[in-house]
C-alpha cells in the first residue's frame, strides 16, 4: 500500500474512532484521535470543528476558539463553524 494510501486509511479510521468517543462521551480520547487527523490533514475544517466540540466538553475553552478560528480560516462559508463559535 502507498504512503498515500496508508495515510488516509490512518486518517478514516482515527475519524471514525473520534466520532465514536464523542458519541459515547469519551472527550479526551475524541480529541486525541482529531488531533491525529489533522496530523495526517491539516486542511479539512470538519476535523477541526470536531476537536473544538471536545475541548469544549473538556472545559478547555481557548482550545475550542482556536479550532473553530481555524476551520473558519479555512472555509469561511462553513455554517456550523459559525453555529459553534
């Protein structure tokens, strides 16, 4: 498999993983595996948003800010950014 090819199944999978921990109110593991995503892609402002809904869980407010700034950094028509903010 390509280094491509491996990274965006690495980068699926760690997804999927994050959603699943939010969903079942792990916010610590959640924003772990976002973190890992935007390792992997740092240009997707979902998986930004998504690690701002942990922090903001977690109580770490500045870090939510931070992401939600980022991903309207990178698409500035994106709603539920705004929503969030």
């Amino acid at each position: 498999m390509s280094d491509i090819a491996n990274s965006i199944t690495n980068y699926l999978l760690a997804f999927e993983e994050g959603k699943a921990a939010g969903i079942a109110g792990d916010f610590q593991k959640a924003k772990q595996k976002f973190t890992e995503c935007i390792k992997i892609d740092d240009k997707n402002p979902d998986t930004f948003i998504l690690r701002a809904t942990a922090h903001e869980r977690l109580k770490e407010y500045e870090l939510a800010m931070a992401d939600i700034y980022k991903a309207l950094a990178l698409d500035q028509t994106n709603a539920v950014a705004y929503e969030t903010k």
